[in-house]
C-alpha cells in the first residue's frame, strides 16, 4: 500500500485520501447485529415469559336441598264402643234348669239326670250319681256326640268329665273336654259371651262311664246332669 501511495504525486494522495474520507462519512449508520440463529437459515425467536397461573378461587359444594318434612297425620282418637243391651233370657223364680241332652249322630237323643244347680234364685246340691241309678245310654265305637239344651234354651260355658262305672263316689272322674266362657251379671261388664245351644264332645273311649256335664246360664246360674254311657 506505501509503495502505491510512493508512486502517486501528492495531489493524486490528497484526492484518493479525500475521496476515502468521503466514503466513510457516507457509510450507513452500524444496523444491529442480526438475530442468532439455531438452525441454518432459522431464526431464534425470543422465549416468552413464562406464564403466570391464575388462581381460581375454590369451588364450594352446592349444599343440598333439604327435604320438606311431611307432618304425620295425628291418629284419631279411639272411641270406645258404647255398651249394648243384652236381652237376658227370662227366668221365673223357683223354677228349675232346663234338662241337657246327649244327641248322638244316630238321631237318638237322651236327656240327662239333674245333678246339683243354682238357678232362678234357688239352688239343690245332690251327691255324685254313681252308674247304677242312671239308664244305660249304649253308644256305637267312634260315634259323634253333643250336649245340647231344649229349644229356647242355652248355655254360655261347659265342662264334661269321665268317671269308672265302678267308682260310686267319682273320687278318679276326670276332665276331658271344656269350652265357653264364664260370665256373671253381677260382676262382669257387658256384653256377655254368646249363648251355646248345643256343643260337640270328642269321641268317648271304650268302655262303661258316668258321662257328668256341667254348664253354666245366663245371666248366672249353672246346673250338672249325668248319664251311664257304654262304648264297646
């Protein structure tokens, strides 16, 4: 370069020098760096800041509707059936009880022998019947059988008992068959149990017995009757 610039005269150096201060004062001002690339060819692009989450505010549980309590219908009160007159069967004074009968399935029908009552105001105590003062009632093995009261008549509670035709006094006599219920005027409230116009015994066992039944009246007052029954 200092042997090129030897050979010029020095108004061609001062011309040159001038024209290359003049180039540099043209220069265009220094632009700024260009963007780093990663890839050839591709530009960086700036990261983003990163983002700042958003806190929700928490989500309360919808509370839930409470049922409508639904009032109880209040229970009626009870209402206490009012007492019912009860017709009492008609009973005149110093009359005696009706007589019981034994029906059997056959259509035969035997009427007992009075025993100890109380009834229309007057009462009778009588022993035990032994076998041999009674009638002998013969009854078929198996065969059905009812205490019964006449017509217009009957009864509210019974029991029956069996007793050996050998024992006179009825010291062994058993019970074997009971029903209804006992009722009295003068100490129960209404209304009483209904009346029995004829119940059925259970079969009677083989053998000879004194049949001895006893039931019970309204509106009180009750009797006992025997029978000799034989069963072969």
């Amino acid at each position: 370069m200092r042997s090129f610039l030897s050979g010029l005269s020095r108004s061609a150096a001062a011309a040159l020098a001038a024209t290359l201060v003049a180039a540099c004062i043209a220069l265009p001002a220094t632009s700024p760096p260009p963007e780093a690339t990663t890839r050839a060819g591709e530009t960086s692009r700036p990261t983003p800041p990163p983002a700042t989450p958003t806190a929700r505010p928490p989500i309360s549980p919808s509370p839930m509707p409470r049922p409508t309590p639904t009032p109880s219908p209040s229970p009626s009160p009870a209402v206490s059936p009012s007492p019912t007159p009860v017709s009492m069967p008609s009973i005149q004074p110093g009359s005696t009880p009706p007589l019981a009968e034994l029906r059997v399935s056959d259509g035969e029908s035997h009427p007992g022998r009075q025993g100890s009552y109380c009834y229309a105001e007057s009462c009778a105590d009588t022993p035990f019947l032994p076998a041999r003062v009674l009638p002998v009632v013969e009854l078929p093995r198996g065969a059905t059988i009812e205490l019964a009261m006449p017509a217009g008549h009957g009864f509210i509670h019974w029991s029956a008992q069996l007793a050996d035709a050998d024992d006179e006094q009825g010291t062994y006599s058993r019970e074997f068959a009971r029903g209804g219920e006992a009722w009295n005027a003068d100490d129960d409230p209404p209304p009483p149990p209904p009346m029995l116009e004829s119940v059925e015994l259970p079969p009677l066992p083989s053998g000879s017995w004194v049949l001895l039944a006893s039931v019970g009246f309204l509106p009180y007052g009750d009797a006992s009757y025997f029978w000799h029954v034989v069963v072969p």
